[in-house]
DNA sequence: TTGAAAGCGATACCAG
DNA sequence: CTGGTATCGCTTTCAA
C-alpha cells in the first residue's frame, strides 16, 4: 500500500509575494550611482584595478540591499570556460563504498576549486547521454559504470569538456579510465576457494537490474581463475528477498556444491541464512564468500569470509582530473584502482 | 596503507588533437548557407515557422559534421530560466531507502521534463550554501536535511527559484516542507518497548558526525513518549565499529537495562551481536529494536523488531515541485511524510 | 578611478 | 520562408 502525503492545514499564509524580477548587476550599479564594470570590479576584487574604498562600501550595501546573486551561467558563458565536473548520477545501487568515495572525491575537488555536479540523466541511453551532459560544457566529466562509447567521448571533447575519465570495467578510446577490475574480484574469491579444497563452485549472479556490468565480470572472474583445474562453476540466479534465497536454498544438496562466492556480502549474508535454515553446515557442507567488507558481514555467525575492495582516494582521483584539465593534450591515463584481497573469516 | 594508483603503460597514444574551438551555432549556420536564426528553428523544430525541407536537411547535415551540440547556459540565459532542479548533494551517508527515493524523484521529474542536479557544495555553511546555489538559477531548489534557514529561502527566491521545498525534521519560513517526523520514529519504538512491559530503555546515539539531525529527534521521541510514565531513558554513545559496541556490551549488565531502540537497524545489529557475545539473553534480558527495516535485519537471529519507515513516493514530490512552479504565489505546503510503523519479529 | 561598449551563444521578434 | 538584430547578465579591454 503506498503511502499517502498528508497535507497539514496552514496558518494563514503570508504567501510573501513572488520579487517581481531577479536583481542583475545593472541594478546594483544604478543603486549604488556607480556603472556595472565598477560593481564587478568591486564584487570580484579585481587586483588590476583600484577602487576607491567609498565606491566600494557603496557597491557592497546596494548588493546586499537588493539581496544579489551573480548569474553563474552569465558568468561562465562571458569567461568561456566554467569549473564544473559532472558526473552523472549512478544508476545502480550504491553502497557505502561507493558513497564514501563519492564524498571524498567532492571534497577534494571543492579543494580544487571545482564544483561537483551530479547529473540525473535518467531514461537517455550512450550517446544521447553524452549529448546531453555535453549540453552543461562541463570541464570534466567523471562517467561510473560502463555507459560510455569512444564516439560519446569525441562529443564530450568536440563540445569543450578537457578530461574525461571513466570509472568502470573497461576502458575507452580517447578518454582516461579508473579500471575497476570487477574480474579480480572474481579471481580472487575462486582462488582463495579453491586453495581451500572446494572444486564445486556456485556463483551468486544477483537478478537486480542495473548489476550485469559488475556481476558479469566477477562471474568471469571465477571462471578465468577455475580454467584448467577440475572445479566446476555454477551460475546462480538470486534477487534481494528471503524468497528467492530460501528457493535457491531448498534445492541447494540436489546440486552439490561446496563452496559459492555470492556476489556481494549482502547477498551472501542472505543466502547463508537461509542455506543454515535448510540446516547446510556452513562452512563445513558449503562454503561461503562475499565481497565488500561490510560491517554487517561480521556478525553473523560463522563471521563472513569477503573480498575487500580499496577504491582509489579521492585525492588521488581528484588529482588525476586535475592533471589532465591542466594538460588536455596529455596522453590519456588508464590506471587500475581495485584493490582486492581476501579477508579471511569463518564461513569457508 | 592506502592503495596506491598504478598507472598501466600506453601503448603509443594518439593524443587526439584538441578541437581548437567549440562548433556554436553560428558555425553550423556558415557551413549550412543560412543564417543563425535558421539553424535556430531547425534545430528547434520552431513549429510557428516553416522552413523548407531542402534547407532542414542542409542544417542538419552542418550541425552533424561539425559536432555541434547546444550551450545550455547560453539557451537559459536567453530564456531567463531553467528546468533545473537542484539538489545539495546530501552529507551524511544515505541509506538504500533514500538512494531508492532520490533515484524514484529523478525519474519522475525527468517525465516531467525536469533536469535533477545534485550539487555538490561541500564546505559552505547555511546561507553561505544557499548563495552558491542561487547562483545556478534553478527552478526549484529540494534540500534534504536542516542545513536551510529563512534567510537562505529569501535567498533563493529572490534569486529567481520559484520553489523551495526542504526534505526534513521542521519546516522553514517560506518553504515548502516535507516533514521527515524523526520523533515520531521514536515515539513508535518507545510505545513499543512501553507496550511490552519495558521500563529501563537504552537509546543509542550514533557517534558519526551527520547523523546528529536524526538521532536528536528520534531520542527526543522517545522520550516524549515515555514522558509521565515511571520508564526512564538512558543515552548510549555507540561508534559504528566491533570495539566500540563490545565495549558498550561489557558493562551492559551494571547499567540494568531491559530494552534498547538502537538509532537505526545498522546499529541494532551491531549491539545486538556484542550483547549476545557477552551473554545477554534477547529479547530475554533486553529487547531490541531497530529502524528502517533493513533486509538484512531479518537475518539475525532473533530476527530484529523495526520501525519500517516510509518516505514518500517520488511521484507526489515530483508532483508537489511542479506544482509548485507553476504557482509560486501560491501558499507552502507543509506534508507530513514520515510513515513509521513497528515491524514486530523476534527481539523485543 | 570610473565609464562606455564589445561580445560570449542562443532565441524570437519583425522585416523583407 | 529566411535574415538581420536586440537581448539575456556578466566580464574586460580601452578611453576618458
């Protein structure tokens, strides 16, 4: 049942009036006697130029006075180049991996003296996207996930954009990339798997959309580091609901495996439960591996074997954008920036 | 040890040359023979003009070549205003709940032909904010959180937004308020525990920073619910981290508690696996009750009671926002839409 | 020290 | 049907 907004009755309401008109520079100059240059001179600091310390207090109470904003986009239409870094807004979910890395690189970059903006390009697919970031002549652009073509790339840069980097699996012609190397991932988890004895290996495939372009790669991940041995791999479809994860669950001796690396640790906490309902020894008859290092993934019991993932700092991203505003021509960049290892606990 | 960036060697980079300078539409108007008027109808598919196919194909084939892509500061200058909708990009670290909200707003407002901008203002403080945000010239500016006074939605307002609609405990002068009722979550849980023969309830308050603008009411609710009954409240700091919920634990039988609402099912799960660890019997000893009703808290056993929070759904905000832009005399509407309801399992 | 004016890119009015 | 042109708000050179 959706829930429904609940108007609550007003006292009345003043309903200040809408301002009639939006103040400009012109009006602060007209308010203080003084011409526009003048106001930016003063609003700017312009060192070039000295004015008169009573020009300037006059300048300055008139743009308080009238509550003036400068118009951003008048601004950096006029200087032909602005300082914004769009990214646009990730559609998949995020965890707080993610977010965290977000946040420092928003940090780092305000340091810069960029300003991030996440853009909400919903519903438009490759190029369109790119054509519509393009619209915004960011300076940079920060693409996550692997929506990006090379012929998105020659638009962004065709439009003024100074760098772009991708953030993702592969990387792009003419651009920088972020290799999130979601296959090592993968590997790892096989490896440490199968160092342990495990030879049957189930592979947690989630059925959320908008996961395929991590879940492949892991999945590929096992399979690259399985090749050549005698274990066997399978695939295993699992949404994010006590349902699906008590179904695969009921099933789970017919297909014998003994050990499953389950995409994520939320998806490993949720099928490790319910494998234990079925009474599965864990990690005796089955073991089970996640990945992330959530916190949660410690309390259960047995605690939760995972993969850790190091994303890059945001420093160290921040930098990178940098580097290359400052340095269009610059060769593009490809650097790797998972790190992954095996934390080792009790359920394999 | 923080993971270190590894550059992967290039093989020898094209180096794409850097466009000397961005296709505007008087480029196309010069390839295509026209004027800069008619590429302008063109391109707009200005329909209170009629232009001849012959000339429609020439202009598209000039704008294609060259790459051109519209300025959106300039087209919005021009227009003297926008369809942007922006929001600051939230502080603290969200959870899947608000993810699912913020990602369900933006594509309802894209229906609506609304551009969503998360606007990363790290760093400024209140009206400070507001100013940078002004600066953009949004239509409507949504802020999530406490971080917007009176003054900052003069601010905005003067600056042209024809709605400003704030995302959180109180409503502010002026705005448009979606009242996110964090005291009643505790309330809920309060009655709860009451309801349940509790009378020495714990509440935990998260010890990150960000988190104060909820855990504040929450406790608050807690305690208005109890108010003139013989329960007493006791505030429990808890870091989100193993060490800091054991020390927690350690001395939990001195402290006589028989009940705690734990800020949130995160924390919930962190306590209630360090109690259990020391022996505490639950819900036995101490009933526990979390918030937001976390998949994952039904995987602990004894699955967690929660506070299922519901916010509103994405449409009837979109729907509010446009409203509101269309009549921005009109008066703030003030919506409660908080839906907190006890989710009963096993731990209280 | 201040002011006048050009121009950034796109659009819409009014003539032709 | 198409082209000139004024205009949005701001910065910056050049003159005064």
């Amino acid at each position: 049942m959706r829930y429904v907004m609940v108007q609550i009755p007003k006292t009345p309401a003043p309903a200040s009036p809408v301002p009639r008109s939006v103040p400009t520079s012109a009006d602060v100059a007209r308010l203080a006697g003084v011409s526009r240059a003048t106001v930016s001179y003063v609003l700017n600091n312009t060192s070039a130029v000295r004015i008169s310390e009573p020009t300037r207090r006059r300048v300055h109470e008139a743009a308080k006075e009238l509550g003036y904003v400068p118009h951003a986009a008048a601004r950096s239409l006029r200087a032909g180049h602005s300082r914004m870094v769009l990214m646009p807004a990730p559609s998949f979910p995020v965890g707080p991996l993610y977010h965290q890395f977000i946040s420092d690189l928003q940090w780092e970059l305000g340091r810069l003296d960029y300003t991030v903006v996440q853009y909400g390009a919903v519903g438009l697919q490759g190029d369109e996207a790119a054509r519509s970031w393009a619209e915004l002549r960011p300076v940079a652009v920060l693409v996550p996930g692997s929506g990006l073509g090379p012929k998105g790339v020659t638009v962004l840069k065709r439009s003024g954009a100074r760098a772009v980097v991708t953030l993702g699996p592969e990387s792009v012609e003419g651009a920088h990339a972020l290799l999130m190397d979601h296959e090592a991932v993968g590997r790892c988890a096989a490896t440490h798997l199968h160092a342990r004895g495990r030879r049957r290996i189930g592979v947690v495939v989630p059925q959320e959309p908008g996961l395929e372009s991590f879940s492949a790669p892991r999945l590929e991940g096992v399979r690259s580091a399985l090749r050549g041995t005698a274990a066997t791999v399978t695939e295993l479809p699992l949404a994010y609901d006590e349902m699906s994860a008590a179904r695969l669950a009921a099933r789970w001796s017919e297909r014998g495996l003994d050990a499953v690396f389950a995409y994520n640790d939320e998806y490993a906490m949720l099928l490790m439960r319910a494998l234990q309902d079925e009474g599965v020894d864990i990690p005796g008859d089955t073991a089970v591996i996640g990945a992330d290092d959530l916190m949660l993934g410690r309390l259960l019991r047995p605690r939760l074997t995972t993969v850790n993932l190091e994303l890059p700092s945001g420093r160290d991203l921040a930098e990178l954008v940098d580097r290359a505003v400052r340095d269009p021509g610059g060769a593009p960049e490809t650097h790797k920036v998972l790190g992954a290892s095996v934390v080792h606990r009790d359920s394999s």
